[in-house]
C-alpha cells in the first residue's frame, strides 16, 4: 500500500499567493518549452441529462510530478465537481488527489499572467476584462503581479455584477478599478485585453485595437464559441498554450481559419517555446498579440504540486491507502 494525501478545498485554501502560482506555472510551460509532454482537454458530453466529463494531463519532470484534471459540469445536480490526481513522476506513485475547484481561478489566472509577461509590453499598466466572474478576478490579481497596474476597466452584461467587480478589485488591488457600460470602452486604449467569458460570439471589435496591445483569450475552448473575432486573429501574433489545440477546441482560431482569413501557418508559438526561450515573443511595441488559453494539465500539475508541498510542510490533509497493480491485480 501507498499513502496518497488527500486535500480538501478547505486545506488548499490560502496556501499559496498569486505571485507564487504564476511562478510555479511559468515554471511548468518552460518545461513544456523544453519538452514536457502534455495533452489538450478530451471533453465527452452527454445530451440527457446536459452535461460534460473532461480531462487532461502533463509530465512536468523537472518539478518530479505528473497528473492532471478530471471534471464534470452540468448533468442532475446542475453543479460541477473537479478532481486532481498528483503523481510523482520519478516512482509513478500517487502523490495526492486534491479537490481542485478552489485550486482554478488561482492557476488559470497565473498562466494568463505568465502570458501576459512573456507577450505584453513592459510598460503595459491598462487592462480591460471582459467578465466578472470567479475566472476574471483571478486572472486580474494575476497580472497585477507581472505588470505595474494603473488602471482597469472591467464590463460585464449585468451591470450589478461589474460593478461587485470594480469594488471587490479597488480593496485588492493598488490600481484604479472601475466597471464601464461596453465593452468598446473597457478596450479603449486598453494595454491589455483580458476576456473571461463563456460568450459564443466575439465580445469585442478588433479594428478598435490599439497598436501593442496584448489580448489573452481564456474562455474559448469549443469549436463553436469565440471569444475574438477574425480581425483579432488576423491582426495578432497568435500563440497558444498548446499548438494542438488550434483546430481542435479553439473556436476562435477555428473559425479564422474557416473563413478563409488565416491558415493553420498562422499559429506563431506554443507559450511554453516562448519562457524557454526558444521563440521570440513580442518583437516590436507596435505588435499586436493573443495568448489562448484554453486550459491544460500544465498549470494544473505545477499548481497541484505546489499546494502538495505546502500542505505536507503544514501537515494538512489526510492519507488514503493505494494499492499498486503488483498487489490488487491478483487474477482471482
């Protein structure tokens, strides 16, 4: 038997800042950068009851872990659930299996922040979120620790919840937080573009598009919602979390490509070629970028990992005994 941890969102809780999940994920992609393998998201969905079964998975070696996420959403219950199993990549052994719903604003934030930080400008300080929700609020308390922010423009459709937005981010934040009634004036001489949304048609107009700005794109993972329109693909350095995502999920991307305005050659970058260093990034402070995030087990293995050591120096949790396959697989 091995003695794997288990850790409930009440433990994981508070156990790491922004800073230290940006850290530990844009560890992760420079590993993805070097050759870590990782798989985009395998979604299988049901049409009655509604809901979808996902998961996805990294081997992060140099952090000595590997796992991933499984999840559902929808269905009866009308409510979603995720799991995180955590395994040692050196033994394969299982590590931890965490209740990872706490764990999610926190580490897709950070790897929209380390998007940010190897594709925006230096001296980008204004930010426009397009959203309100759970998934917004991360990614902004992200950014805010790769870039010095001034200002911030958030608009959502209901009014109420924007402006819940600006007042929440105004007690955390140093910069300027304000809510905006479109989302045509949230982008309006925006350095950065952030959309966390679970919009179907593009949420904002790419001609408004300053020169140098820097667009990340997180909530665009089916082939039939986009977030961006084509003008936004066209016009931008276009890099992903994983390249093979561009026309599997990436309905923005998808439809670009559909309509004509761009090909497959259009993909500039996986993130992880960015941090290692391989791919240049941004060239020029006139360069429009996107990062696309569409959610993989690399931020999910390098946040995973860092909340395990952190609960095993706090002694948080409690142990469940695996069996290894040398032991249950007895044939009788």
């Amino acid at each position: 038997m091995t003695e794997t941890l288990f850790l409930t969102s009440e433990d994981v809780t508070g156990l790491a800042t922004p800073a230290e999940y940006v850290d530990a994920v844009r560890d992760g992609y420079r590993q993805r950068g070097q050759g870590a393998p990782a798989e985009p998201r395998t979604k299988l969905a049901s049409d009655d009851p509604k809901g979808m079964l996902t998961t996805y998975a990294a081997v992060l070696p140099d952090t000595g872990a590997m796992g991933g996420y499984m999840y559902d959403a929808g269905f009866g219950a009308r409510d979603a659930w995720f799991m995180t199993p955590l395994f040692d990549a050196d033994s394969g052994e299982p590590l931890a299996l965490l209740d990872g719903a706490s764990m999610n604003p926190f580490k897709t934030g950070a790897v929209g922040a380390v998007g940010v930080d190897a594709l925006a400008r230096e001296d980008a300080e204004t930010v426009a979120i397009i959203g309100s929700g759970a998934q917004a609020r991360g990614q902004l308390r992200a950014v805010d620790t790769v870039r010095d922010l001034d200002t911030v423009w958030v608009y959502s459709p209901t009014p109420e919840n924007r402006e819940d937005f600006a007042a929440q981010m105004n007690t955390q934040l140093d910069a300027s937080v304000a809510s905006v009634a479109s989302s045509a004036a949230a982008i309006e001489g925006a350095d950065i573009v952030i959309t966390a949304t679970t919009a179907s048609d593009p949420v904002f107009d790419g001609e408004t598009l300053e020169p140098g700005t820097h667009v990340t794109a997180m909530g665009q993972y089916h082939p039939e919602k986009r977030e961006l329109d084509t003008t936004t693909v066209e016009r931008a350095t276009y890099v992903f979390d994983l390249r093979a995502r561009a026309m599997r999920d990436a309905g923005s991307f998808i439809h670009a490509v559909d309509e004509g305005v761009v090909d497959e050659d259009h993909v500039h970058a996986e993130l992880g070629d960015v941090v290692a260093g391989t791919t240049e990034g941004r060239t020029s402070d006139e360069e429009i970028t996107v990062f696309d995030s569409g959610g993989t087990g690399i931020e999910t293995v390098a946040a995973a990992y860092l909340l395990y050591e952190r609960a095993v120096e706090q002694e948080l949790g409690t142990t469940l005994d695996f069996a290894p396959a040398s032991e249950a697989l007895t044939g009788e």
